[in-house]
C-alpha cells in the first residue's frame, strides 16, 4: 500500500492557517483520495488538554521550557495514535501545525537553543518530517486584524500566545522564513495578505502535481 502524504501549514496567528487546511481538506477529497484533518497542540485527547493548559491564562503561566515540553507530549502522542497509522494505511493526513512551530516560537520567539529543540523534535516525532510545508506568511498588522474579526464574529477573546507583544510576534515571523529559507525543497512560502481564494488557489497550484 503506497503511503499517504504529510502536508503541514504554519505561520503565525491569524494568517489563516485552519481556514485554508479545512478548504485543502476538500479539495484532496474530491480528487479521490482519504484524508484526515488535525491540529496541534491537540488532536488526541491528551493533546486537547495540553492545548488548553497551554493557552489559557492562569496565576501558573509554564515557562519556556515547561511549553516547550507540553508541546512535545502532544506531538508525540498524535504521531504515534494519530498521523503515522494514518499515512502508514495510505491516508493523506494534514496539520494545522507541526514541528516547525516549536522551533519558531520556542526558539525565535522564546530564546530557546535552536539545536537542543531540533534535537527534541527528533525525538518526539520519532523523526517523522512533513512531505510538504505550506507557509502562510502576513504582515503583522493584517494577522491582528484578521483574529479581531475572528473573535468579534466567535464572541471569543485571544489567548495567552495570541496576546505576546509584537516582538515576539515579529521573531516568530522572521525565524519561520528562516526555516522556509533552510528548505526550501519543503517549504512553499505564500503570501497570505491575499484574499483567502488566492490564498486556496495557490496553495492547490503547488498541490495538484502531487494529486
């Protein structure tokens, strides 16, 4: 049985991330093929509780360290109950979210050693790396805009991540076309301040020669 593909999306928040992999999802299926649709930090169970410890503020913030490693628990949860059985029995799988992030918020934007964090990703993922990565890349200015008009239609309010100064918001933009830049036989960089069809139909162009 020919294995499935690994397709992760990162980027920073609010560039739209969850929006196009749900619209990737579609389109994968209509051209045949069995896929699946999961996120990180979360689906598995244990994963889902680690996403709201995570996320939600408390008088018990974790420190970088401490996120770092709850990040790496959920991960290596979801490769090993969820992602490889899937590739493994031929099912196209795609994450919103993978490894990549922890090096871009951890590291770039934590300070965290670029080196020790590979290395811990390694373990964590058993060494599994995505086939493709799609980068969503917005400016600063149009990601806050974009998860203001999220939480105003959702009555939802930004979590602990989310609310990080625009230092930090900006680190993580930069260390992610860094990464992009390291790999570039990986990675496809779009520009996500396009409209969100422009936004699908580019990420479908790299797509459909795989399909």
């Amino acid at each position: 049985m020919r294995r499935g593909l690994f397709i992760s999306l990162e980027g920073g928040e609010g560039c739209g991330k969850s929006t196009q992999a749900s619209r990737l999802k579609s389109s994968i299926e209509s051209a045949g093929y069995k896929v699946i649709l999961t996120r990180e930090p979360g689906g598995t169970w244990l994963g889902e509780q680690v996403r709201r410890l995570i996320k939600d503020q408390s008088d018990d913030i974790p420190c970088a360290r401490a996120e770092t490693l709850l990040f790496l628990a959920a991960r290596a949860q979801l490769v090993e109950k969820v992602i490889r059985p899937a590739l493994e029995e031929g099912v196209w799988v795609i994450s919103d979210r993978f490894s990549d992030s922890t090096l871009a918020y951890q590291g770039y934007g934590r300070g965290l050693d670029l080196e020790e964090l590979a290395k811990a990703n390694d373990f964590a993922c058993s060494s599994l790396k995505p086939d493709i990565t799609f980068l969503l890349d917005a400016e600063l200015e149009e990601s806050v805009n974009r998860r203001l008009e999220r939480e105003k239609k959702l009555n939802s309010s930004a979590d602990r991540i989310e609310l990080e100064g625009k230092e930090f918001h900006s680190r993580l933009r930069e260390g992610f076309k860094e990464l992009a830049a390291k790999e570039p036989a990986r990675f496809t960089v779009i520009d996500a301040n396009a409209s969100i069809d422009e936004v699908q139909e580019r990420i479908w162009t790299r797509l459909k020669p795989l399909v």
